[in-house]
C-alpha cells in the first residue's frame, strides 16, 4: 500500500519518549546534540541522553519558534507574549546550573513566530510585525532593524555563507546583504505573498514558497526565477538536500498533504523536473532532508512520519502520535530524529545499525 515491502530496513529506531503539556510547536538540535523543545503552554525544555531540564514552565504564552546558534552556545526562543529569550549554554553536556538566561527582549504586543542564528556569527535575526530586528549576543544590542513594509514578515532565512539574510513577505522575497545594513535589499518580486523560504546549503539557489500555490527558485545573482506550479493549495514547507556533486540540490516541498520533490535539468532552460511523493493522507506539518545524505523525512497530521529513501520511496514509517506530528527535526549529525505531536508527544528515534546505507 505505502510502497514498503516485507525487506525494508529498519532506519531509525525509538530512543527515548516524553511529553509537553500541549502541541509540540518546535524541535531543535544543537551541534552537540542537546535537543531543544517548545510547547502551545509556554514551555522549554532541553535533552540530552536521557536527561531531561525544564527552561521555562507550563503556564505562560504559547512559545512558537526556537533556535539554537551556530556554535552552539545559544539557545533563543520568541512566542505569542512578544519576549525573545536567549539562554547560554556553559558546557557540551546537559548541566542545569550551566544553562542561564542572559536576556529578554520584550517587545510588547509584537507575537514573534520567526527567529533564526545567522551560520557565521552570533547574530539573531527575529520577527516583529512588520520589521525583523537583528540582536548581537556578544554585545546584547540590536545592531539593525529591517523594515518589511507590504506586510508582516512572514519568514526568514540567512544564507549559509552568512552574506545575506532573507526576509519573506507580501510581494516577494527582500534580501538584505549583511555587509551594509543601510543598503537597500534587493527584491525578488512576486505577484502573491511569499509564505517561506529557503536558501540551498551551498548558498547558491534561494526557494520561496507562495500564497499562489507556486514555488519559485531563483540562482542568487541571476534575474529570471524558475517558477514550479501544480501544487494543490499553499506551500507549507521548503527544505533543501546535501549539495550534490556537479549538480544542484534537490528541492522538497509540501502543500496539504502532498510532497515534492524537484531537480534541476542539466539545461538552466530545461528548469526543473518533479516527483510526486504519495504516502499522508492529512496536512503535512513539517519536512525536512536527512544532513549528510537524500533520505526526507515528513510529519503529518494523520499520525504518520514517512523516512523517504533517496527522496523516492517510503523505507519507514515511524509512529508515537496518533492525533498527529507537529514538527520534526534532524540532529547534526544525521543519527537521531526528533518529533513532536499535536498532544505534547516528544520523541527521538535513533539510527538502526542495520539501517545504513539508505543514502
């Protein structure tokens, strides 16, 4: 039925199963391998081999967006409350009394759903309505404030190399160069909004997902966007595989309960080919490419978690959410896979030695 036959590998196996209190709305990694998690209940939790500490309790604003830097050393985290916290982390292991706040950013009746580490340094990039400020740990003050304007920042995304940052919105996609905050960002034009993007490992192709039901690709530098169509509703998710000897990338997006999957033609004029994944049969939450190899794993709100071999076919099936996944999340490294449910379920599955080789 899913396509798996009775051969397939085990990938991933379950490691370790808690619970939050409400919706899992976000799931990190850290390069040391501290998991961290965030609930609908205002909490933040952190893991790490089993050990579990609590950041923030039940109880407060619904927490929407974690992130770490990266270095590791930094853990931030925005809700509906307005308050961007920033913790740092003392130490490789999970100690208590070596994770401390160091800062709170309130920014009242601003509700920031959007945050994210720059790659190259410890700057925070952080949404506020119509504007994204940019907060430097070393210094704790905010060095810019980019102004959006057609509407409220619906994403951003750094560029790995750290050149650029990324602001997605009404009216396309503004990219504003790190080197020189007061230079105009230059305007990847849509005739929707841009509801998500993401920029590829190499830093060379910058994907935006649309209000319009296109994902558009653009080779940063170049002027004619490519412009993928036929999705059955918005895009929810963009996510980019390893980068590819000789080739580019492939590109993963999700709209309702479908996913695709698109690689480049040899041609720049032939544009880029799509491969239908079927499998979920409700909305899928999150989607996200294995680090160092072509396996995709989605998350969806019929309870399943598909491991996609070589972005074609189904090799697993993980479950532990019945109600449905909210998120999920690749550790550095590739050998550990988080998720997060709709009831608070927080789960980690761990890379089966029999398993390898799923490339």
């Amino acid at each position: 039925m899913f396509g798996v036959g009775e051969k397939s590998k085990i990938l991933y196996q379950q490691q370790w199963q808690g619970n939050l209190s409400e919706y899992v709305t976000a799931v990190i990694w850290s390069p040391d391998g501290i998991l961290a998690a965030s609930s609908a209940a205002g909490e933040v939790v952190l893991w790490q081999d089993g050990s579990l500490i609590n950041l923030l309790p039940a109880g407060l604003a619904s927490i929407d967006c974690l992130a770490f830097s990266a270095d590791g050393k930094f853990l931030s985290a925005g809700g509906q409350d307005g308050k961007v916290r920033v913790w740092k982390i003392s130490s490789d292991s999970l100690v208590e009394n070596q994770v401390n706040l160091i800062s709170t950013l309130d920014n009242t009746s601003k509700w920031v759903d959007k945050l994210s580490w720059s790659s190259t340094c410890n700057q925070l990039a952080f949404s506020l309505g119509r504007y994204v400020q940019i907060w430097d740990a070393d210094t704790q003050t905010v060095v810019a404030t980019l102004p959006f304007t057609n509407s409220s920042v619906l994403d951003l995304a750094w560029q790995p190399n750290g050149e650029n940052i990324a602001i997605a919105g009404d009216g396309g996609v503004k990219v504003w160069s790190t080197k020189d905050w007061d230079d105009d960002p230059y305007l990847i034009d849509m005739p929707s909004a841009s509801i998500v993007t993401a920029w590829s490992e190499d830093s060379k192709y910058i994907a935006s997902g649309n209000l319009d039901n296109t994902v558009t690709v653009l080779e940063y530098g170049s002027h004619l966007p490519w412009i993928m169509r036929g999705f059955p509703g918005k895009i929810s998710n963009l996510t980019w595989s390893q980068s590819l000897a000789n080739h580019a990338p492939l590109l993963a997006a999700s709209s309702m309960e479908g996913v695709a999957v698109w690689k480049k033609a040899i041609d720049d004029q032939d544009g880029w080919d799509a491969r239908v994944l079927t499998l979920h049969n409700d909305k899928v939450q999150a989607l996200e490419f294995h680090p160092n190899s072509l396996l995709l794993a989605s998350a969806a709100d019929d309870g399943w978690l598909g491991l996609w071999t070589k972005a074609k076919q189904v090799g697993q099936i993980l479950e532990g959410a019945p109600h449905g996944f909210s998120s999920l999340a690749w550790s550095k490294d590739g050998q550990r896979l988080a998720a997060g449910g709709r009831d608070g379920e927080l789960i980690i599955w761990s890379e089966s030695k029999r398993g390898r080789g799923f490339g």
